[in-house]
C-alpha cells in the first residue's frame, strides 16, 4: 500500500519541503513543525519566510476530505506549524474525522468553515484575513489564542461548540464593521477573552446560549453586544484596558456594553472597567446575584485597579444612569433595571441598600422617564411627602412644620381679637373684659394644640372651644385667617393619608 506521502507526490507533482513534513506527520498524528526552515518564527513578518514553508491550501482540503487519504489521518489529526498557507482555505460542507491545528501559521486568505463539522479547531499564534464559519459544529472547543491576529471579520454565527470559545490573547481587527459576529452561537463550556484580548471593532455575541461563563478580563475591548443572550454562568467584565496596545497604536478605546433582554447566572463586574456614559444598556437585563469578592480579602496596594466588586447604593445608581445618552437629552430610561436591582439586592441580603436605589428609580423616571404631567405631579408629591413610600417619617415633619407654622398664625389671630370664645356666655365676659378674662369653667386657648386640633381629625377641646369671627362684614383679616386654617386642615389630612398608606400598602414603593 502506497504511504500518504506518495500519494501526494503523485496527486501534486511536487511538494515543498513544508508540505513534505505535513504529509509525513499527519498518520503519525505528530506536529509538522516547519518553523526551523528559515524567516523567523514571527506569522507577522510571513514575507520573510522562504518558499520551502508554503503549503497550498488544496492539500490541506485534500487530507481532509479524500476518502483514501483522510482515514490514513491519526486521530490526533493534522498538526501544523509555522507554515504559510497561500491561498484560500475551504472547508464549507464537509465533515472531518479529526482535529485541525494550525499553529503560527501565516494564512494569506479567508477561511470558509460554513457548515463544517470536527473534533476540534486551532488557530493558536496565527496569522490570518477573514474566517466564514457560520454553522461551524465543533465537538470540543475552538482556540483563537495566544497570537492569533484576524484582519477582517471573524464570522461564527449559529455555530455550535462543543467545548469551550477560547481567544485568550487573541487579536480581531476589523475597523468599520464587527470583528467578531458570533449571533445565536451555542456554547457547552465557556468564552474566554481575557489576557491581552484585542477587538477593533464589534464583538457580536446577540442571541447565544452559553451553558458556562464569560470571561472578559485585562482586554482591549470597544464594543460587546450580549443582547438577548443567555448565560448560565458568570458575566466577568472586569480589569478592562484603556491605555494604547502596540499593535494598535492610534487606537482610542471607549467601551460600550449591551446587556438588552441579556440573562445571567451571576454579574462580576468594576467600576473602573464600566463603559462610557451612554453605552451601558440594561433594559431587559436578567442576573440572579452579583457576585461579590471577600471583604476580608487583602487587596494588593500596588493592584492598579481596585478589586472589589462594587455593591453599595451609590456606586450602583452610578452604573444604572451610565444608561442616560449625554448627546439625547429625551433619553427614556426605563424602570426594569432598577427593580431588578433592588431584586437581587433583596435576594442577598442587601435591604439597606434598596430604599437608596428605589428613590434613584423614581428620580430618574421624572426626569427621564416617558411620564406625563399628571404623572410627574404624582412622583413629585410622593418623593416631597414620604419618599416615594421609604420615607413616611418626611409626612410627619410636614405636619409638626404645619403645626409651628399655624402656631404662629392664630397667636397672631388670637391677639388681633379674631380667634374669640365659642360659647355665648364666655365670648360676652370676654368682650366686657376687653378680651382679657374668660369664666373659671372655660379652657384657655393654646395657640400650639389649636393648630394641632386643626389638622387632626378628632377634636381635642380647642378647636370645638374657640372660633374665628368677623369684625365687621366682609373682613379681610378674617377671610384671611379662616382660608388658612381650611387650608391647614386640607393639607394636614393629606400628610396623615398619605402617611399612613404607606405601611397599609396602598402606595408601592418599589
């Protein structure tokens, strides 16, 4: 039986000294390491590189889907190293039997993966244009890792990985449009982008399903679009950088995150990796805790950034309005993310925290919100009487200020001779007397419980005991003091109401 060697030379004509080392590698299931055949190891600098390290892209494909070739393959699949792939590399629709590595290798074209299925894919340390590998099924995992550099659009949509989505160090570069569109992507394991991760330009992951984590951490990132994704695990967004990346160095990076309609198992998240004012987006946004680190944990002093995950009230109302658009002051905030906040905050043990953040919510729904006038009315009056139902106590402080305030009025009336004896017999006394004496079995008048007997509802002896009379007809003093004291009466009940709704659970605080 004729080698895989000889099968390709008589396929071929001529193999390079690279392909030569492919051919002989592959049923052995070894690597094909062709990184000492001159030109420096480096994929960037591939027109260093001799011809004796080009392999054709065709006889990749044909160890791949020839029948009398492919079987010859080891299990541990085809191993390549250092090589330049010349032309494009197409493998859409067909189904390998083993994994494909390609290690720092220089390809000089795009990678069509549409509709491919294997084991197993490797670009770790490569050097490549665009990849089509939307439909890709991966049994295990793909690594975009530790070098490897995309010039143009890394297209993953609808795929299905087995394993995990590692681009750990990996670089995506596609100015003008996404870098890396992954929508409706379904992940077994986890996404990495962490360690030096570079995307200039979208990173796309709307739609996907991901059974494990996300892990964005120490990257260089402009823009993440998780819309409507689901994510069973952690959402890591953290250790983000803002400084210039070598590779890059024109680069102003402004992160921006979209979390719409998102659902996430836990949020571990920093205030300093938050993106800029306007590109947080959280209507719809679902996480079942925020997952904070141990506050007896030591933090490094020298850490340039400060570890803890923030939780309080403050630093959170922060985050929430990094939602408002600077440049759109019509800007409609929504209620979901603040109540669902104060949900997860509940759920672990945060009540102190709620009242803080629900008065935010309130807040910004009068100035942001799509509320109308009747409806702003409302919100004003409730946060001015009791703090949209967190702070009853601002009712009572209302009516003790009502209270001093009508205090002062009617000892002001009660001088002037206005505010004068009920009865009949102790107002003729009063006014024989000038106003100065009353008979033994009549109360004094108290000018502090007459403006308390007029606000509460039951009478106290003052109010029933003393009254506000005319002058002369048509008294301005007295249509004065009496429209005040309606007024006082009105405003008093209303502070009492509302006061009391409040724990009868007749306003919703939340």
């Amino acid at each position: 039986m004729e080698s895989l060697e000889e099968l390709a030379w008589e396929r071929f004509a001529y193999l390079s000294v690279a392909e030569e080392r492919l051919v002989q590698h592959a049923p052995e299931g070894t690597p094909a390491d062709c990184s000492n055949l001159g030109g420096g190891g480096d994929p960037k600098k591939v027109d260093a590189w001799p011809a004796s390290r080009n392999v054709r892209a065709d006889l990749i494909r044909w160890l791949c889907v020839d029948r009398t070739t492919r079987e010859r393959i080891d299990p541990r699949g085809i191993q390549l190293h250092g090589a330049r792939i010349t032309d494009a590399l197409d493998l859409s629709f067909t189904s390998l039997l083993f994994p494909l590595t390609l290690h720092s290798c220089s390809l000089d074209q795009v990678i069509v993966l549409t509709a491919a299925k294997m084991p197993l894919l490797s670009l770790e340390g490569s050097w490549t244009r665009k990849i089509d590998a939307e439909g890709l099924k991966l049994e295990n995992d793909i690594f975009l890792t530790r070098g490897f550099h995309a010039e143009g659009e890394v297209r993953l949509i609808g795929a299905t990985i087995g394993g995990d989505l590692n681009a750990l160090g990996g670089e995506f570069k596609n100015l003008g449009q996404d870098a890396l569109t992954a929508d409706r992507i379904s992940v077994a394991g986890n996404i990495v982008f962490t360690e030096g991760f570079v995307a200039v330009g979208k990173v796309n992951l709307a739609g996907a399903e991901i059974k494990g984590l996300v892990d964005v951490e120490s990257a260089w990132i402009d823009e993440l679009n998780l819309e409507g994704a689901h994510i069973a695990g952690e959402l890591f967004w953290r250790y983000l950088r803002k400084d210039l990346h070598q590779d890059f160095p024109n680069q102003k990076w402004k992160r921006s995150l979209n979390l719409i309609n998102a659902k996430v198992g836990s949020l571990v998240d920093q205030a300093a990796s938050w993106p800029e004012p306007g590109q947080l987006h959280l209507d719809g946004f679902v996480y079942d805790r925020i997952t904070e680190a141990d506050p007896k944990a030591p933090i490094d002093p020298k850490a340039p950034i400060d570890e803890r995950v923030p939780i309080d009230a403050a630093a959170r109302i922060k985050w929430l309005r990094l939602q408002f658009q600077p440049d759109r002051p019509k800007f409609h905030v929504r209620p979901q993310p603040y109540e669902q906040l104060i949900a997860v905050l509940r759920q672990t043990g945060h009540e102190n925290q709620v009242a803080t953040i629900a008065i935010a919510k309130q807040k910004d729904l009068y100035e942001h919100g799509a509320l109308g006038w009747l409806a702003k009315l409302q919100s004003w009056f409730l946060y001015l009487v009791v703090g949209y139902g967190y702070r009853a106590w601002q009712a009572f402080i209302g009516v003790f200020l009502l209270i001093a305030i009508g205090s002062c009025i009617f000892s002001v009336a009660h001088s002037a001779n206005v505010l004068v004896p009920s009865d009949k017999d102790a107002y003729t006394k009063y006014e024989a007397s000038k106003m100065k004496e009353l008979p033994l079995y009549y109360p004094d008048f108290h000018a502090p419980l007459y403006s308390l007997d007029i606000v509460l509802p039951f009478d106290l002896g003052q109010k029933a005991n003393w009254r506000l009379i005319e002058k002369c007809p048509g008294d301005v003093a007295y249509w004065g003091y009496e429209l005040y004291s309606i007024m006082q009466r009105f405003i008093g009940w209303v502070l009492l109401l509302v006061a009391a709704a409040v724990p009868a659970g007749f306003i919703k605080k939340d």
